[in-house]
C-alpha cells in the first residue's frame, strides 16, 4: 500500500455491496464498511445506544437502521437520523488500495 503507511486493510472492495455492509476487523477495532454509488464509507460497527452491530442493518438510501432497536444514522456523516439514537459515530475516510477497502485507524471523527 503506497498511498500511506498508516493505511490497514479492513476488506476487499469486490466483497462490499450497496445494501449489504461488510464487518471487519483491524487494530483490535471492528468496523462497518458501506458502499453507495461507488464510494466507500467506514462507520464504527457498534451502535452509540446499545449492542447492536451496524454491519447487520437493514439500509436505505445513505442511512443504516441498527437490527437491536431501529435507530438510524447517516452511514456517510455518522450523524444519528432516527431515535432512539442520540450520539453520532465515529467515521473514517476509506481509501480503495489494490482493491482493498483501507482506512487510518488514526484518523477517526464525529
């Protein structure tokens, strides 16, 4: 991976689908990672009100229903959309390196 050194590999690119998010796992941390129109986003895979695995949503448009209790959040800015949830999600900026969805671990925001 030439683009960074501090980029780590969560999954293949090919394996995530428009309505299906893919868990994965990097650093000791799980992550969500989505797929819409083309661009790849990478949300914590926990969700902020219970223990729900945001990788296991139901998805519509640019939002992911979390399977515990329904609350929703903007997979694409973290932002909750639907109560019960109130807290936002952490995201990372997913960058595609040979074919492989990355991100730096490091660089995580609200």
């Amino acid at each position: 991976m030439s683009e960074s050194s501090n980029l780590v590999a969560l999954c293949d690119a090919a394996d995530v689908e428009e309505d299906t998010p893919v868990q994965a796992m990097a650093s000791g941390a799980v992550y969500a990672v989505f797929v819409k129109d083309g661009a790849y986003y990478v949300t914590q895979d926990l969700c902020t009100h219970g223990p729900g695995n945001l990788s296991e949503g139901f998805i519509e448009d640019n939002e992911v229903e979390c399977p515990f209790h329904q609350g929703r959040f903007n997979f694409i800015t973290g932002a909750p959309t639907a109560a019960p949830c109130t807290d936002a999600l952490r995201i990372w900026t997913a960058h595609v390196v040979d074919g492989k969805v990355c991100i730096d671990p490091e660089e995580s925001r609200t």
